[in-house]
C-alpha cells in the first residue's frame, strides 16, 4: 500500500473516532480531531473566512459555541475591513457587527455596478423611498426626495459614455440602523478620483442608500472662494 494511500485511510479512520469532550463547558460528542484545547481552536479559527466560520457553526455544538466567540469575528472584520477607529465595541458582539458591515460593503458594491450599468431600475431599487433622502453630484446641485434624486441620474444615463468607475479606499461604519461609507471614485477619464460619501438606513432587514455626495478635490491654493458659496 502506498504511503499517500495509508495516509489518507489513517486520516479517515482518525476523523471518524468518536469522543466526549468539552468547550468552555459545552458537552458534545465529535471528532477527535476537534479535541483541542480552546486557544488552539480559536486560532485555528483566525485562517478562516467568514464562509467557513459560518459553516463550522453547524457541524455540532461544540464548534456552533467555538465559531460564535467574538475572537475569531473581532480577527476576521480587522482582516476584511479597513477602518479609521481604533476603538470598536459592538453592542450585539462582533459576529453581528461583521455580518451588518459586509451587508453594507455588499449593498454598496451593488451600487456602483447599478451606476457602471446605467440601470434606472437599479436605482431606483436600491434607494430608500423618502422624501429626505439626498443626492450631491460631483457639479455641485443637491436633489431631494426619491423622485428627484432619481431623475437625477436620468440625464447622464443617456449619455453616450460608459461609466467605469472603482471604488477604491473604501471604508464603512455601522451605528445601530445607519451606516456610512467614504471612498475615492476613481473614473478611468479622470486623473484626480472623486471623494465620496454613501449613507445607508436599515429597513426590515435591507440596506437602502439615503445619501449619495461626490465632490472633486480642490486645490485650495487656485480654487475661486466664491466655489463654495
């Protein structure tokens, strides 16, 4: 027998022995291989993305309480995100502080493909249907309300240019039901990128765009004063 094929019948084996054994005071029974002492795991859990933390949660109890410590979430959301603040105590634990802020980063890549795409029906799926909700374009003119703000993007819509932008240096910060995220708009005809500001307001359960502002950089040492009245 060849000496790959006994490693891979011992690892079988291994694996399907059963124990006993504790987490932090969770009895279960499952594999040997998860007789670890709980550091051990915890960092063995600090290569894992969020996927698998995720999937590692509904193997048996032991490993649901292992995957729901706040360490590996706190490791993880440093590793995935970049932030401004260094101090960050999340009232519901850092797995639900993860998750709302990936479902912030994912609601706002959706808009930018919304806004690569031309979509009107994008846009208007993905804003908040109120009457506060506020649009700044790079040109300067404030819309407000839904419709407004959606008319907005009707006219560069139409224009004949595709829009590529990226987004790029893109941090977010969630607070209970709103959020905000910066970023530089990068378009590929422009040297300078945009600097941007999104806000999203949470609505049974989904993230909806409130406030959109893009403003160039400005030299302030040849920018006219009146600019900015």
């Amino acid at each position: 027998m060849a000496a790959t094929e006994r490693h891979f019948l011992l690892s079988r084996d291994f694996s399907r022995a059963k124990l006993d054994f504790q987490y932090n005071g969770t009895s279960a029974t499952g594999s040997i291989l998860e007789l670890f002492v709980p550091e051990i795991v915890l960092h063995v859990m600090s290569y894992l993305d969020y996927k698998s933390l995720c999937r590692l949660s509904m193997t048996n109890s032991v490993m649901r309480c292992a995957a729901n410590d706040d360490h590996p979430w706190r490791d993880l959301y440093h590793k995935d995100f970049t932030t401004e603040q260094t101090e960050i105590s999340p009232s519901n634990g850092w797995k639900a502080y993860y998750a709302a802020t990936k479902a912030v980063m994912d609601v706002n890549e959706e808009w930018y493909r919304v806004f690569k795409a031309k979509s009107m029906r994008g846009m208007s799926r993905l804003w908040l249907k109120a009457d506060y909700v506020k649009c700044v374009h790079p040109g300067g003119a404030v819309y407000t309300g839904y419709h407004n703000v959606l008319q907005s993007w009707e006219i560069p819509f139409d224009w004949d240019q595709q829009f590529n932008v990226h987004a790029h240096d893109v941090r977010v910060r969630v607070l209970g039901n709103m959020a905000w995220v910066t970023l530089k708009e990068f378009f590929k005809a422009v040297a300078e990128p945009l600097l941007t500001t999104n806000v999203y307001e949470l609505h049974n359960g989904q993230w909806f765009m409130v406030h959109h502002h893009s403003s160039p950089i400005v030299d302030m040492g040849i920018t006219e004063p009146m600019l900015f009245l």
